[in-house]
C-alpha cells in the first residue's frame, strides 16, 4: 500500500565548469537546533496534501534561498530509506532528491544554520556522516553527470518524471500507447503463443 514519507531530503549540487566534477552543497546545523554542529544535505517534512517533490523544492527555497532561477535541474534519486528516530521512539520513512544549481550561486541560508561549504565528492563523503548521504551522493555521481542517464530521473517544475510522457501520440483513438505496451508491467495480459498441435 503507497503511504507517504516522513522527510525529504534534497541533495543541492553544481557543476562549476564544463567537464567539472560536482560539487555538493553542505549546510550546517545552527547551535541551537537538534543535531547542532552536523553537515547536512536539505532536509524536512511535508506540509498536508504537500506533492512529495513540492515540499523538496519548498525546503531548498526556505532552507537556501535558492528559487527558480537558480535551478538547472531536479531530479527523483529513486532512494527512499527508513531509520529509527529516538526523539519519537519510531521509524522514519525520507525520499531523497537531488536538484543541479547554476554555477556561481551562492545560499541564503535560514536560521536552522550557520555555515555552508561546496565539497567536492571526497570531503562531502567525509563530512556527511549518515550512510544514506553517502549512497545519495554516489547516485548523483554514477547517474545524473551523464545526460543519457539523468533524464530518466528528471523531474517538471510540476514533480513529474519527464522520461514517462508518451513521446509519441497512439496511432488511433483508444489504441494503447507505446509505454502502456511495453513499459513497466508489460508482462500482465501477454497471452501465449504456442504452436496449434
């Protein structure tokens, strides 16, 4: 049954340069939030009847100020993870997202931090100490740097994957199209095609 998470979580990254490595944006818990002192990626809860990838998009607004302008790209990492949480005694459920800045610009950060840093692959691993901020920023890495593969995890303004629009209209009225044929799910209703004996 699909039940909707607790958190989300939005890795900011930027390509400085053609041909650039990323790097990823690190915001630092203020001193008197929980978790003071912990590098961190966007992260926060959805407000009611919020659309999962709005409430990333709203978090990188209040949390960075960066808005649509600096946006280059958002994309769906495909990761969702559970952990235990002792301040509710119970488990939590976060998606992760990632979202591709413009070069050169730079946080607004609110006051749930102080500081921030652009790291490179390296120094973010190091810094970013939950397991599941390692494996975000190696999807980002092995998936989203290439534009053959990051289009299947691009998400519209909207929070809609761009790659599961049909991309050609169906042939005729009330003929399914190529994606309802051959997409996910494509085994259901193939009958077989066995030789009459």
């Amino acid at each position: 049954m699909p039940f909707r998470p607790d958190l989300v979580e939005c890795w900011v990254f930027r390509v400085p340069r053609p041909g650039a490595r990323p790097e990823y944006l690190l915001i630092r818990r203020a001193p008197d939030q929980i978790f003071a002192g912990l590098w961190q990626c966007v992260t926060g809860g959805l407000e009611p009847d919020e659309r999962v990838p709005a409430a990333a998009l709203r978090e990188v607004r209040e949390e960075t100020g960066f808005d649509e302008a600096d946006v280059e790209a958002v994309y769906d990492l495909d990761q969702t993870y559970a952990f235990y949480d002792e301040g509710s005694d119970a488990i939590v459920n976060a998606v992760a997202f990632a979202v591709r800045i413009r070069p050169g610009a730079e946080p607004q950060l609110s006051a749930e931090h102080d500081a921030y840093r652009w790291a490179a692959r390296e120094e973010a691993l190091g810094l970013a100490v939950w397991p599941a901020y390692a494996e975000s920023i190696e999807r980002i890495e092995r998936r989203l740097l290439d534009p053959e593969t990051a289009r299947w995890f691009e998400l519209s303004p909207a929070g809609e994957r761009i790659a599961r629009r049909p991309r050609v209209a169906p042939a005729r009225p009330g003929a399914p199209s190529n994606g309802a044929a051959r997409g996910r799910g494509s085994e259901r209703g193939r009958t077989s095609r066995r030789p009459k004996r």
